[in-house]
C-alpha cells in the first residue's frame, strides 16, 4: 500500500499559561496548528495543580530555572493538544522554535516563540521533543487515549 511520504506522526503540544492568558494569542495559535496541516486528535484546557507541574518536569529538578518552571505551568489554564501529521514531533517543534525567547528572535524571528514569548520560561508552548516522549506524554495528559488504536483507525486515511 501506498502510504505517506514520511511517517504519521502523533505529538503533544501545549499552548501554556501565558499564551492562553491572552485570547488573541491563544486564536493565533490555534489556527497556526491547523495552517501548517496539523490534524487536531484531541484537546482540552487544563489547569495543573503545583504537583502535577512537578512530577512533569521532574527532570529538571534543581535547575536553577526549576521553582519558576513549576511555579508558572500551575500559575493559570493550559490548552494540550494531541497533534497528527507527517514528522509532528519536528514540525512542531520548528514551528516553536528555540526555548530561550531572545534566541528565537535571533535565529527563528518567525517562530512561535520569537512572537509570542514574554521569558525564557514564559515561553508560550510546549512540544514533545522525540516520538519516545510525545508517546509519555500524551499518556499524561490524555490517560485515557491509546495510540495504538488511534494509529490503527487513522492510518488508512493517509494512504
Ligand atoms: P520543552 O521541554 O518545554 O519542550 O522545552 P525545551 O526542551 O525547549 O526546553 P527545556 O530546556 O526542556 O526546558 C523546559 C521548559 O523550562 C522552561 N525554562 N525556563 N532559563 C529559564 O528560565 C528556563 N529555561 C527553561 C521553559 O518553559 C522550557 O520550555
Ligand atoms: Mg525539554
């Protein structure tokens, strides 16, 4: 069978507080997602409690930007998206571009984050960094979504 050039792609994205705090940004966003041929899988706004923000970024425990990090991400609602195309992982991430906002602007003044971030931390969105992690993360959350299935039902739609 035919199938896509590259292979479908599931991702995670997350529009954070600081984005979603503005209706403009959080409109803009969105129809990025859907202009760059993302198919939206699931979403939802969500509101993490100072626990769940811990155990999410428990790799960065100590970091010196920990406290903040984990402070912001329960500081108000998030929209999570469960995000498919080809190559979601990369796209997306190059769509947000780098972490630190002021690189962004440098490298990437067309990013996501070159337009939209406040701080190195407020930094607008989040996006699974490999298909390992989109995988741990969609099962954070969206606990009750299979990819397995997902894959299954969607594949024959892009052939
Ligand atoms: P992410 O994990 O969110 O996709 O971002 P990333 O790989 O680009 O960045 P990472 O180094 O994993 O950092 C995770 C999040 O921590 C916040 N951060 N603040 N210097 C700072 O204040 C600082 N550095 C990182 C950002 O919100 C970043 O997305
Ligand atoms: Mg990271």
């Amino acid at each position: 069978t035919a199938r896509c050039a590259k292979a479908l792609q599931l991702t995670l994205a997350v529009i954070k507080p600081d984005a979603v705090a503005h209706p403009l940004i959080l409109e803009a966003l969105h129809q990025k997602i859907l202009e760059n041929k993302f198919i939206i899988v699931k979403s939802k706004e969500i509101v993490w409690q100072r626990r769940d923000s811990e155990r999410f970024y428990a790799e960065h425990k100590g970091r010196f930007f920990y406290q903040r990090l984990v402070e912001f991400m329960s500081s108000g609602p998030m929209w999570a998206y469960i995000l498919a195309r080809e190559e979601a992982v990369s796209h997306w991430r190059a769509l947000m571009g780098p972490t630190k906002v002021f690189r962004a602007r440098y490298v990437a003044p067309g990013s996501i984050r070159a337009g939209f971030g406040l701080t190195d931390t407020r930094n607008t969105t989040h996006g699974s960094d490999s298909e390992d992690s989109a995988r741990r993360e969609i099962a954070f959350f969206f606990p009750e979504f299979s990819v397995a299935e997902w894959m299954e039902s969607a594949e024959p739609a892009f052939r």
